[in-house]
C-alpha cells in the first residue's frame, strides 16, 4: 500500500485521486490516504498530496 499525505487540505470530494483504499485522519496534519499503486507525480501535485516514506 502506498501512503500519501495532505499538504493543504483534508479528506474532502474532488481533493484526492479516484480509487483509494484506506484513509486516517489522525496522522498528520490534515490526515494520510493509501492506494493500491504509486500515483504519479501529476497526481501528487495536481492534489498536493507528499508520498509518506515510512
């Protein structure tokens, strides 16, 4: 599973990539989403979302 975290904003419709597969809004600052695969570094910035290197 891959990790990302909220830069800007949290959980909302339309603030992260379709497809993801768990969420937790206690870590972080505005909360982490995982997906099944890496997304692309449009993704992550279209979204302004930081992949989470655990």
């Amino acid at each position: 599973m891959y990790w990302y975290e909220f830069i800007r904003r949290g959980m909302s419709p339309g603030c992260q990539p379709r497809g993801f597969v768990d969420h937790d809004e206690n870590k972080g600052r505005f909360g982490w989403v995982a997906y099944n695969r890496e997304l692309t570094d449009k993704e992550t910035s279209d979204y302004e979302l930081r992949k989470v290197i655990e």
